[in-house]
C-alpha cells in the first residue's frame, strides 16, 4: 500500500525511503501501537479476526500484537519495504485475496494517500467487514502545513509539477509521487462507500490520547480546543493536520 515508497527507492538519498529504514522510524512503531491501543484499545479487545490494511515494514503491526496479545494480519503491496514479515501477505489494498466478511476489525493507517483510488480502498474494506466489524482509519489532512513524509512545509498543497521540483531542490528526492492527500470533504466523500457508516471521532480520539499521556505534543493544542463551544471545536477540527474515522458495517 505504499506505493510512494517503491517510486521513493528509484533515487539514491530519498528522504522518505531512508526514514523508514532509520532507528527513528522504528522507535515511533512503538510510540504508534500505545496510541492506536489508547484510542481503539475495547475494539481490539473484543475483536477476534484483526487485520492491518497497508501494513508497510510490519513494525507498528508486530507493535501492536505485543501489547494486545493477539494475532493480526498484515497486507502490503510492496514486499521490498517489509522488516517484520510474520502473518503478513503482499497484496494491494483494493483487491485483497480475502473473502467477503473476514474480519472483525481493520486498521488502516495513514493508507488513502498511497492509493490510486482512496474511494476503491474503503470499498474493499467494506467487502471483507463482517457485519458490525469496525475500520479504524487514520488520515492525513492536504492543507497541514508539514508534509509528514518528506517533512517539508505546505508540499501537499502544491500541484504535482512544482511539488516535485520542489522535493528535488530541497534534495530530499527525485520527486513527490505516489502521494495525494485529500481535504475533509474530498475525504468523507471517498468514505461514504455502501455498507458503511463513518463516524468522525478525532475529537474523542484526542481526548484519549492526551488522557492517556501520551503524545505530549497534542497537550496544549488540545487545552486550547477544549476551551471552544462544541459547534466551534468540530468545525475547528476539519482543518486538523489528521483525522480518525471509525467505519462500521451495516448489519
């Protein structure tokens, strides 16, 4: 699922490639896992069959098993960037090697702007829900002011042409492909796919986060959210760099 990656790998120094292969990035996998566990730590719990929809090295899915203690099934695309290889099968997200109602849970994770299609994505994952199974989706926002991959300021705003010349005269990259982020209302239109409800919960997952102690860095922006009538606080939120859905199959 992370097609950005195999592009990334054609030219040498690619800043993207090289953090996924950094002490770094490996680090954050586990800082990533207590966050998703503090956010959707009850539907992990009560879910039997899990699966990690673009799965990219494995870290954060292996991260994951550690601390729930349970098996989860990974699906990447691109076999080359996968570290940890356990219960992991290479497959593109839009056409899994799955049949209809798998699965209890979905984590997808930072995975629409990879993809072609995000719309074809979320369609899938709603062919192999079991009815009343949840997707946990993690997204991106185009208008956040650092791009997250190659940590650059307003790259995802750019069209193609001028953000690729703009990664190479940084040098952080040959150019800026196989990535597309999308705004709120782009975003919720690719989720409204039949069988599936969407639920906005960035502000409770916020909440959880914070709660929980982790990601200092959320502390204060939170603070001064919470601060806001709810109406405020909602429509404040849709130009939050990231969003967190919750997609419920229909009975």
């Amino acid at each position: 699922m992370t097609g950005a990656v195999s592009e990334a790998k054609g030219g040498e120094g690619d800043y993207y490639a090289g953090f996924l292969s950094s002490p770094e990035y490996r680090e954050s996998r586990a800082r990533k896992a207590a966050v998703v566990g503090a956010i959707i730590g009850e539907e992990i719990r009560s879910a039997e069959v899990i699966g990690d929809l673009g799965s990219g090295t494995g870290l954060l899915k292996r991260e994951l098993e550690r601390i729930c203690g349970k098996r989860i099934f990974g699906f990447e695309v691109d076999r080359e960037v996968v570290i940890a290889r356990e219960r992991t099968c290479v497959a593109d997200g839009g056409r899994l090697p799955i049949p209809d109602a798998s699965f209890d849970l979905l984590i997808v994770n930072h995975v629409y702007e990879h993809v072609g299609e995000p719309r074809r994505l979320f369609e899938e994952v709603s062919r192999v829900l079991r009815p009343g199974g949840r997707a946990y989706v993690t997204a991106g926002s185009r208008w956040a002011i650092m791009e997250p991959h190659y940590r650059l300021p307003f790259l995802s705003w750019l069209p193609q042409g001028p953000a690729d010349s703009y990664v190479r005269l940084t040098r952080r990259g040959e150019g800026y492909r196989g990535i597309r982020f999308l705004g709120y209302g782009s975003l919720r239109r690719a989720l409204c796919v039949a069988g599936l409800h969407t639920t906005d919960i960035t502000e409770q997952a916020l909440g959880a986060v914070v709660g929980s102690g982790r990601e200092s860095k959320w502390r204060m922006p939170w603070r001064m959210l919470s601060l806001l009538p709810q109406p405020v606080r909602r429509a404040a939120l849709r130009w939050a760099p990231q969003w967190f859905f919750l997609l419920t199959r229909n009975d």
